[in-house]
C-alpha cells in the first residue's frame, strides 16, 4: 500500500498537477481541499511503485504486503538522479538498507 507523508511532501511547489498524480497508471492519485496528494481508493494501488520513484523528495512509501512484512512499520522508499535509482527499505525494527540500480533503456526500433 502507497503511503504519502504530509511532513516530507513539498506539494511540487503547489503544481496545478503533482508528479506523483500524473505517473500514476491506475489514476488513483488526486488532490484533497488543501492540495495535498492522496491515494484513493488505496485498496486499489496496484503497487507498481511509480509514483514512488518519481517523487522527488522521497515523500512516498510502499508499505509491503502482510505476506512480506514481519510487523509494523515496513517500507520501501526510492528516488530517483539521473539513470539511477536509490531504493531504502526498512524492516519492522527501523533498521535500513539502502542499494541504487541503474536504469537500462532499451531502444526499439
């Protein structure tokens, strides 16, 4: 499940369109009365994690499946310089591990 967190979002500098809203495939993300993103409905999240990877202050986690996660507070972060990506995920105790992978285009012709 996507989360949004308030204290870390910057709003896009108050973009008619925030980043996240336009990514979204599922166009599940919209704008509430004060301009602040959220996910609705969030049961619908197909958890793809664009939204995720295109926030650019790290404003938007995934919550892993209870199948995945060993207790509360399991999330997986990313963003994004460059061709790169930079992924942090943190267990249930609050410890974090952090890796980047490069982006490979393919060029179809």
């Amino acid at each position: 499940m996507v989360t949004i967190d308030r204290n870390a979002c910057n709003r896009c500098g108050d973009a008619k369109e925030k980043r996240c809203e336009r990514i979204c495939p599922g166009d599940l993300i919209t704008q509430d009365e004060g301009g602040w993103p959220v996910v609705r409905p969030r049961e619908d999240c197909w958890a793809c994690t664009a939204c995720v990877k295109e926030c650019p202050v790290a404003a938007i986690s995934l919550r892993l499946p209870f199948q995945i996660e060993q207790g509360a507070g399991v999330s997986l972060k990313a963003s994004v310089k460059g061709d790169k990506t930079s992924w942090t995920i943190t267990d249930h105790r609050g410890k974090e591990e952090k890796f980047t992978l490069r982006a490979v285009r393919k060029i179809v012709s």
